[in-house]
C-alpha cells in the first residue's frame, strides 16, 4: 500500500524520538521513500547518523549549511505526506502560529502536501488549555492529528501523553491515505449518552447510558475517513480522539436542534443516544422543596409530555443519499420491535441489542447486536467489544450502502 510513497518524517526533540528510528524502518520496509527532517534539539535524543542509515537519504537539519541551501518548497512538493513524529510541545505551538526558525518549519510552512502530526508530551502539557487551542488550530488548517495515548511517560507519570505505536501510525496512514476507503471525504452525525431532563435546577430524568457505543462508532467513522460530529449528551462520557468534532447537549429538546442543523450536510446518521422519552412539562426555576415552611409535606407529581423523536423526525425529511441507522434495546419480541422501528422511524438499518443477552447493556464495554436492513437482511452478530461491533456496523453500512 505503501510502496512507492513519498514520506518526509519530521522529528522534533522529544524522548518519543527513539520510536521514530522503528517508524522510519517500517516505513521502508513497506516501499515508502523517506526523507527525515529533524529539528535541533531532536539530535539531542536520536543521532542523525542513524536515521539516514536507516533511510537511506541524508537527514537534513538546517535551511542552510553556509555552501548550499535546503529547498524547502521543493520538499514540501516532494512528499505525499509529511508526517511529523514526534511533534513536540515547542514545535506544535510554533506550527500553530507560523513561526519559521528551522527547516522542519519551513518545510511544513510550504508543504501542500497532506500533513499528519503524532504529538507526544507529558500529561499535564497534553491538558493545557494551550496545547488543545494549538491543536486545534493545525486542525482548522486542515491538518491530521494522530490521537496520543495513555500510559507510562518519561516522567515516571501514567497518563495521556504517549505518541501513539509506529505500528498505529502505520495503520492510520494507510486507513487515511492510501486505503481509499469508500467512506474518505463523506461525514457523518453520531448521537451518543443519555440526555437529562430538568425538573429543577438540581433535578433530572436521565438514564445509565455511558455513550460508549456511540463513541466507538464515532471513532470507527473517522479511521474510515469520515468527517465525523459526534452530538454528546451530558455526564461523565469519555470524550473522543482528537480529529472528531463534538457538539454537547443536555436535553433531548437540544439534540433534537443540533441533529436536525447538521443532518443536511450529512451522508450518514447514526442515532446511538438513549434520548429521554418524556421530559418534564414545567421546569421548575427553584429548587423544589419538600416541605413548605410550616413543615407540610408538599408531595411531588411531575407532569411528563413525551419529547420528540429524533431518529423518526430524520427519517421523514432523509433524502435518497443519506444513511439513516437507528437503535433499539428490547427485553422481548425483539426482532419484531426491531423490524417495527425500521418501518415507523423510515431508518436504513436498526441495530438491536437485548438485554436478554449477557453481553449486551448499559456501561458495558461489549455488546451483542443484530442488524435489521430496510433490504429485509437480518444479521446476527457475537458478543463482541463496542470497538468490534462498531466495526461491524460500519462494514455493514458499507457493504450495503457504498461497496
Ligand atoms: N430516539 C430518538 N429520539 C427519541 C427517542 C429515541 O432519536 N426521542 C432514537 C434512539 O437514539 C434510538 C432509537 O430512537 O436510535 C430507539 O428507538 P425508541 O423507539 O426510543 O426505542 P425505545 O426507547 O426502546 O422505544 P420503545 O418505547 O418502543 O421500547
């Protein structure tokens, strides 16, 4: 998949460095050419001798040597990709705000190549509020960022932080770049978690949904190339890689606002969430007490009107292009609910889990599902990890929608 691609490698000056010498040797290995650019204070952890050994081309530093002049327009034209990896704390700052003091630099500056940046810091950097706003920026350049990972850093520290395996960098390149997914380019809306509906300001209805489901389709979507938002409900959800846009919402009224802004421009919907069924009528804009100052018990009744359903509401305007991929979680007759949804909710395909099932639930990290088609397929899957079973999905909206 590789052979024959142009890969400039920039490595900036970080202890992540060593795991570049790996990546440049895969990346040969695979029949990519590779140039390493590396910035000063990179040499501090890997010696250029090395790398050029390793791929087999002069490793370059400077924009000049005082006799010739590295032309960095030329090799921001050359490659297919610049990859920069490890891209450090300094550099990533410096690329987010045009600075141009070394050759990497300038190389990224002029590249109208795709570029692809592996970051790796310590934690408490990772979660500065600069480092985010920086990433950010590269990504509203149009730039990839490959998410860091959790585990052991150079500090002694466990946490976010680590640049991501040689081997994902790999996957990621070739799922990205060189795969050509038939999902590159399109996007897509994933809902995902519960909504909580207020009674007071201290007060909810909300139920266990954890959004992991939704979180792993969403990032499943985005492997394939897909531009992917990811519509969150509240609560303490795990947030997703960076690269997939996030909208929060609380209530289902808010998901129901957001999804129908985004659905137009979306080729694919997936309504993962557990929205609330019923919301309360009033709101009430103070706490509601339990006693009246007398002491009385004031009992309580909560007036509920059903909220509006979002997967349905989605259904009646979808247009012919646009995949519609509902859910649904029964305890019995579930096949016939399933198929029932198909039809009310006008979706493509209904993905049913049951809680008879084991494996399959709120918060758990596996689930067990069957796909229902509007073609009449019925396809029954293991009890799998989300991750897999996200897979799954996605292969089937494939198979069915865009092979
Ligand atoms: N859904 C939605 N908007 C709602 C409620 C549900 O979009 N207000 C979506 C869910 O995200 C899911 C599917 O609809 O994709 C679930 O269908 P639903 O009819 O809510 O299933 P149940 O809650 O299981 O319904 P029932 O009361 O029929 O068991």
């Amino acid at each position: 998949m590789l052979q024959g691609k142009k890969i400039v490698l920039g490595i900036t000056g970080s202890i992540a460095a060593y795991k570049s010498i790996f990546l440049v040797r895969l990346l040969v290995k695979a029949g990519a050419s590779v140039k390493v650019i590396m910035t000063p204070s990179a040499s501090d952890f890997v010696t250029p001798l090395t790398l050029s050994t390793l791929s087999k081309n002069e490793v370059l530093m400077d924009i000049s040597n005082g006799v010739s002049w590295a032309n960095h327009v030329q090799l921001g034209r050359w490659a297919d990709i610049m990859l920069i990896a490890p891209l450090s704390c300094n550099t990533l700052a410096k690329m987010a705000h045009g600075q141009c003091e070394n050759l990497l630099l300038a190389v990224y500056l002029s590249a109208t190549c795709p570029v692809v940046v592996a970051p790796a810091m310590d934690e408490d950097m990772w979660h500065h509020p600069t480092t985010k706003a920086n990433l950010d920026k590269l990504q509203s350049f149009g730039n990839h960022v490959i998410p860091v990972e959790k585990g052991e850093l150079a500090s002694g520290l466990f946490g976010d932080g680590r640049m991501a395996e040689p081997e994902q960098i790999m996957d990621y390149l070739r799922e990205h770049f060189f795969l050509k997914s038939p999902l590159s380019g399109k996007k897509a809306i994933i809902t995902a978690g519960p909504t909580y509906e207020p009674i007071d300001p201290v007060r909810f209805i909300g139920n266990h949904s954890s959004g992991k489901m939704g979180l792993a389709i969403a990032t499943e979507l985005y492997k394939r190339g897909v531009d992917v938002t990811l519509i969150m409900g509240p609560g303490n959800l795990e947030m997703p890689a960076t690269g997939i846009a996030v909208r929060r919402v609380n209530t289902a009224a808010e998901m129901y606002t957001t999804c129908h802004e985004l659905f137009p421009a979306a080729d694919i919907a997936v309504m993962a969430a557990a929205v609330a069924d019923y919301t309360p009528v009033h709101t009430a804009t103070e706490k509601i007490k339990k006693t009246t100052a007398e002491g009385k018990d004031t009992g309580m009744v909560v007036e509920l009107a059903r909220t509006r359903d979002i997967l349905k509401s989605l259904g009646e305007i979808k247009g012919k292009e646009q995949v519609l991929v509902g859910f649904a979680l029964e305890t019995s007759n579930e096949a016939a609910y399933a198929k029932g949804k198909l039809q009310q909710k006008n979706a493509d395909l209904i993905v049913l889990n049951s809680l008879r099932d084991e494996g399959a639930g709120f918060g758990k990290d596996t689930n067990k599902i069957t796909i229902f088609s509007k073609s009449g397929e019925e396809i029954a899957f293991d009890t799998k990890t989300k991750t897999e079973v996200a897979k799954d999905i996605v292969d089937t909206i494939i198979r069915l929608h865009y092979a």
